[in-house]
C-alpha cells in the first residue's frame, strides 16, 4: 500500500520538479545571464556542493542512509528509466526528505529571483510613484496652460482694445488735421480780407502776390467742394477780394504806363521838336528803350498773370493789360508812323511807295514784337495780342495804297506790285522773320486781294479794248510786204544779231498783246482766275486773227490769208503750251425758253398759278434750267489751225494739178454715165467711141492739161513755197504742211498715169503727151522745201 502510494505521488513530484526545470530554462531563455553572473553561480554552486545532513537524522542513519541514498539514488536512476525502487525506511520520512529537499531546492533556486523580484516590485513602486508625480505636474501644467491661455486671451484682447484706441485716436487726429485744413481756406477769407482792405496795400507790397495766390487756391477749393456749409457765400466774397486784387493791377499797369508814356513825350518835347519830327535814332532811344526800363517795374505782376492764364479771369485781365499797352504805344507811334507814310506817299511812286511802306512798318512791327516780349514774354507768340497796335498802323498803309491801287491803269504797275507783295514782302521778310511780322499778314493779304481783284479788273478790260475790239491799222494787215521788209532787214545784219523783239514785230499786234498779258498774269493771280482769263483771251484772240487774216485775203490774197491765220495760230499754240493750265471753262446760263408754253396755258385758262394741289409740279415746271456749257479755247484754237492748214492744201492742191483733177473728174462721170445706161448701149457705145476719142480726151488735150500742171509745179508751185517760208521760218512745219500738198499732186500723177496707160498707147504717150516720170516728180517737188 506504501508502495502503491509512493508510485503514485513521485510522478507528481517528478512533474513539479519538471516544471521547475522547465521554468527555469524558460527564465534562462528569457533572461539569460551575463558571464559574470554565471560564474558567481559557478562560485556559489562549489560553495554548496556539500550539503550538511537534516538534523534530525542521526550519522548512523546517515551512513547507512548514505548507503541508501546511493540505493536510492541508483533507484532513482532506475526510476528515471521506468524502474522505481523504494530507498527510505518508510513513506512518511522519504515524504518528509522529499519536500524539506524540495523545500530547499526550492528555497535555493528562487531565492535570487525572488529578490529580484522584489526589487523590481520596488522599482515598480517607485516607477508609479514617479508617474504618479509626474501626471500630477501635468496636471499642474495642464492647468497652468489654461491659465496662461486665459491670461494671454485676456492681454490680446487689451492690446485689440488699445490698437483700437490708437487707431481711433490716429483717425481722430487726421481728421482734426484735416478739418484744420479745410477750415484753413475758409479762415483765409478774413485774414486776407483784413490785408486787402488796408491802406498801405498795393501792387508793389510784397505780399500781395502770395496773397493773390492764396486767394486763387481758396476760391479753387471751394468751388471743388459745393456741398459744404456756406460755400456759396465764401465763394463769393473771395470772387470779391479777387476782383478787387485784379482791378488793382489794372490800375498798376495803367499807372505804370501812362507815367513812363508822359516822361517819354517829355523827353520828345524836350528835344525840341514834335514826335514826328524825331530822328530815328532818338526815337529808338526815346520810345523803346524807356519802355523797356518800364517792364522791369512790372514784369512780376505780368509774369503772375501769365502763369495763370489759363484761368478765365486772368485771361481777361491780361487782355486788358495787352489793350492798355497798346492803347499807350498807339498814342506814341501812331503820329510818327502815319508822317513816315506820307513822307513816302508824297516823294515815291506807288511800287516804290508800297515797298518803302511795308519796309518801314515791318522795322515797326519788329521793334514793336521785341518791346511787348520784354511785358509779355509767354504771350508774344500769339499775334492776336499786339492786334490793337499794329493794324491801325497797318490801316494807314492801306488808306494810302488803296487810292491810288484803285486809279492804276497799267498792267505793268499792277504785276510788279503783286511780285513785289509776294516775293520781297511775303517770301523775304515776313516769313523769314515769322511771329514778329506775323500782325502783317492780315493788312498784307488784304492789299494783295485788291490788287488782284484790280489787275483782274484791268486784264479783261486790256482783253476787251486791245485784242477782242482792236481795230487794226492799214500797216498791221500789210501781208505779205511787213514779211518781205523784215526778211530783207534779217540779210542786212547777222543772225548773231536777230533779235527776238524783230520777230515780235512781225506778229499781229493783238497777238502780241495777248502772249504780253498772259507772261504778266501767269505768275501773278491765281490759278482759277488765270485760266478764266487764258480762256477768253486766247478765245477772242483767235477771233481777232481769223478776222484780220478775211481782211488780208481782201487786200491781198487768199493765200497770204491762210498763211497768215496758220502762222499766228501756230504761234498762238506754241506760246501757250508752256502754262500749265486748262483752258476750259464751264458757263453756266439760265434757260428760260420752256416757260413760254407754261405762261400761254395759265392766259388760256388750263392751268392756274393759284392752283395749291398742283403746286409743286407748277413750281417745277415754272423753274429755269440750267444749262452747262464747257467751252476748251485750246480745243477751239486746234480746230481752227487744222480747219486752215486743211484749206491751204487744198486750194495749192487745187492751184497745181486742177487739170488733173478735172480731166479725172470728167472721165470717171463718163464712165458712171455708161454704166448707168442699158447692156447694149454700153457695148455700142464704148465700141463706137473709145476715152482718147473723146473731146476732153483726146490726146493733144491731155498733154495740153499735162503741160499746164508741169507749168503750174513750175512757176506756180515755187511761189507758194517762198510765200510758206516767208510766213512759216521753221522748216519742219513748212515740211509738215507741204507733205499733203506733194502727196495730192503725186496722187494726181498717177491717177492720171493708169488712165493714160488704160486707154491710150505707148507712141502716143511717149510722142504726144510725154508725161514725166514719177521719179522725176518726186526729185523736183523735194527740190521745192530745199
């Protein structure tokens, strides 16, 4: 039963210790130890190798215990290989051995971690006491934080309140300041009011043009600013105060003025003699260089007022002061320029006077510019400005030109008074020297006007009395002999020495005078005015020549007629073609024809003019027409020369080779007259009675007409080349009229040649009628032009 009882509990024993080992090679694995710990286990291990005996069992039983204890220990290694043996005497002991050894085994091997255990419970302890602590200061600082946070809440909130205050108060401030300064150009109205109205206040005090400015920025200010209380009524009083300032340098300047005007007539009486009878270099002195002492007195004044003329006040008090200058100068000036005037009038003819005139006053005009630009130095540029000083001046100029402008008849004096207007004065002087005689220009355009509208005036009455109604002389149509007399006049003297005046003189004086006027007027109106005059110049001067070459074929004959009227239409056209210029007009007339029918149906009753229904188409047609005419003196002029070089050629053609023309003539009517007649007659006819049978035809009649045509190109050809070159010296217009005059006669030869060969023969040709050759012909027309 003890038997059964100790197999039964050493596998629980074996299992605890088990269990321990087990635990303790965990521990190892878990916590193994370092080398200096495993030999101090070394040490302790050598130490307690032997252990002492329980004191309970005796050293018999010990011994034989001993002997035992190898049984049972080799028991137990036999137990330990499944065969247990029992070692102790009984159970109860070996239960006791086993766990007092149990016991101290145990004791022995968890002692160390049992201490160690306990140290780390105290380190446990120790650690939660530490956090403890430490969860207790963060409270304290969590609660710190809060506080901090409360704290700062509150100083932020403090310093928004005091950046506000600041604010506040900078606002505050500005918008005191700036009511200040509003207030300012309101508080201005009595402190300059106070100054103004004192009495020791004038223009010279030197405040007052800081004053008037303040004024200037007052009145500025509130008049940007209506909406505030009462602007109104400043703004008036400072238009008062204004007033009162500008009224006060109007009196300066007039003051000024008049005071230097008095010393400078003092000094021209004290010369001894009145202003117009001052020298010029007195008067320099005198006029201008006191004067210009004067400006120094008030150029402040002037140069303030400038600087704000751009303001509507100022602007009209510097009128002002440019009117009183003026008014000041005029009175000093104006007797001294109108004697020089008349000194001139009186002495000079009037292209002299005009250009001494002008001279003079322009010398005025630019001492004048100078002596306002030391007053006025921004306002000089604008001529507007001297106006009221220098056209009076100008004024008297025109008073003593326009008479004896309007009186001039020759239009010599009338051109040389435009080129003398338009080249010295307006290219030369006026617009070299620019603003200072820019107050001229007004008075020198005005003169220029009425001298065109006069020289206008004169050309066409020149037109009208001396080319368009000119009655000529017996000498002026004197044609062919007035050629022949220059022409022997040209042998006596060089060529050398051949003028153009000689060939003048042999032109028709209407011509003459046309190609004169037209020169003169060119460079001398305008081009609208010019090519009107052109127009109806060239117009009635063709008209005029035309007439006198009728008269001349009367006198003469037809011939020199012709040739007369060619030579001056080629000349005509040739002097013409180098102005530059249209002559063509358009007129324009009234036709008033159409009304006769209206008028006849209004007193026949069938229709009214009180007729209100029917208004408009009765004012329609009751309205006169206009009709537009272009007339082209040029085209006319080219018309007329063709026409009479048309004619010339064929009456030279005519004059030579008529025979021809007739005999030719009359054979292509006989032979019209056969064709128009039956078949049978025609046959019968040309077979009884062929061309050279005929009467007219026969062939000593052919070489009859064939003998006058060579007589004819032999006396009578020659004469009227001699009479082309007596009329026409240029030889290639001679060739070019002479060229249609051969080829007719050539036309003539060789018509007459294919009849000759058609119906007469050979011998009688050649015996009989002996026609030349075409080269021939052709040799002794060319020889005519050499």
């Amino acid at each position: 039963m003890a038997a059964t009882n100790k197999t039964t509990n050493l596998p629980k024993k074996s299992g605890a210790i088990s269990r321990g080992y087990n635990f303790a090679s965990t521990w190892e694995q878990s916590a193994p130890l370092t080398e200096q710990q495993q030999s101090a286990i070394v040490a302790l291990s050598h130490a307690v190798s032997e252990r002492p005996f329980p004191p309970n069992l005796s050293r018999d039983s010990i011994s034989g215990q001993d002997n035992g204890l190898s049984n049972s220990t080799k028991q137990y290694s036999v137990e330990e290989s499944g065969a247990v043996e029992t070692a102790l005497v009984n159970t109860n002991e070996f239960y006791k051995w086993f766990t007092d050894l149990e016991a101290a085994m145990k004791s022995e091997t968890e002692e160390k971690y049992q201490h160690y255990v306990n140290t780390l419970t105290e380190r446990i302890q120790t650690c939660d006491g530490i956090l403890q602590q430490v969860d207790e200061t963060l409270d304290l600082f969590n609660e710190l934080e809060l506080q901090h946070q409360a704290v700062a809440t509150k100083t932020k909130t403090l310093h928004d309140a005091c950046d506000r205050l600041l604010v506040e108060k900078q606002r505050l401030v500005e918008f005191a300041a700036s009511l200040r300064t509003k207030l300012n150009y309101f508080d201005e109205l009595e402190n300059v009011a106070t100054s103004f109205y004192s009495s020791n206040m004038n223009v010279a005090y030197e405040n007052f043009l800081p004053m008037l400015k303040r004024i200037d920025e007052c009145i500025a200010y509130v008049e940007s600013n209506p909406q505030y209380a009462e602007s109104s009524v400043y703004l008036v009083k400072f238009r008062q105060l204004q007033s009162r300032a500008h009224g006060m340098i109007r009196s300066h300047v007039l003051s000024v003025l008049k005071s230097t005007s008095s010393q400078v007539q003092a000094a021209i009486h004290s010369s001894g003699g009145s202003r117009a009878s001052v020298s010029e270099g007195v008067e320099a002195s005198i006029i201008y260089v006191r004067f210009k002492a004067a400006a120094s007195e008030l150029k402040p004044v002037l140069e303030e007022i400038e600087s704000r003329s751009s303001r509507k006040e100022y602007a009209q008090i510097l009128a002002e002061c440019h009117k009183l200058y003026c008014e000041q100068r005029l009175t000093l000036v104006r007797d001294i320029v109108r004697q020089r005037i008349s000194e001139f009038a009186k002495k000079e003819a009037l292209p002299s006077l005009t250009r001494s005139g002008f001279a003079y006053l322009m010398q005025v005009c630019q001492l004048e510019h100078q002596l306002f630009y030391h007053f006025f130095p921004s306002s000089s540029e604008d001529i507007s400005s001297l106006a009221p000083l220098i056209d009076p001046l100008c004024i008297h100029l025109y008073d003593t030109l326009r008479p004896k402008l309007i009186h001039e008849t020759n239009l010599d004096i009338l051109c040389e008074l435009v080129e003398i207007l338009n080249v010295e004065v307006l290219g030369e002087q006026v617009s070299r020297r620019g603003e200072s005689l820019a107050g001229l220009r007004p008075t020198l355009d005005r003169i220029l006007a009425d001298v065109h509208e006069r020289l206008t005036f004169r050309a066409r009455t020149h037109i009208r009395d001396e080319i368009a109604n000119y009655i000529p002389f017996g000498e002026d149509l004197d044609y062919p002999a007035k050629l022949e007399r220059s022409a022997e006049m040209k042998s006596e003297i060089t060529t050398a020495d051949e003028s153009q005046e000689d060939v003048i003189k042999t032109w028709y004086p209407p011509l003459e005078k046309t190609l004169s006027c037209l020169s003169k007027l060119y460079r001398c109106l305008e081009p609208a005015v010019f090519t009107g005059l052109a127009q109806e110049a060239v117009e009635v001067c063709s008209s005029s020549i035309q007439k006198a070459s009728k008269l001349i074929a009367k006198g003469s004959s037809p011939m020199d007629g012709q040739l007369f009227l060619i030579k001056h239409l080629l000349i005509l056209r040739e002097q013409i073609a180098p102005f530059d210029i249209e002559f063509s007009v358009t007129h324009k007339e009234l036709d008033f024809s159409h009304l006769l029918e209206h008028l006849r149906r209004i007193l026949r009753g069938q229709a009214s003019l009180f007729d209100w229904s029917r208004s408009t188409s009765l004012a329609r047609t009751l309205s006169p027409r206009v009709l537009e005419s272009q007339i082209d003196a040029k085209k006319e002029l080219e018309k007329s020369l063709k026409a009479t070089c048309e004619e010339f050629i064929m009456s030279v053609t005519k004059q030579v080779v008529d025979p021809m023309l007739s005999f030719v003539t009359k054979v292509t009517a006989v032979k019209v007259a056969l064709s128009s007649g039956n078949q049978n007659q025609r046959l019968e006819s040309l077979a009884s009675k062929p061309l050279k049978d005929q009467a007219f035809a026969t062939p000593d009649k052919v070489a009859e007409l064939v003998q006058k045509v060579n007589t004819a190109i032999q006396l009578e050809l020659p004469r009227v080349t001699a009479k082309m070159k007596l009329y026409l010296q240029n030889p290639s217009t001679r060739m070019i009229l002479f060229k249609p005059i051969k080829t007719n006669i050539v036309e003539a030869h060789i018509q007459v040649r294919s009849l000759l060969e058609a119906e007469y023969s050979s011998e009688e040709r050649g015996r009989i009628i002996n026609m030349v050759s075409m080269e021939d012909l052709q040799q002794q027309l060319d020889k005519l032009l050499l």
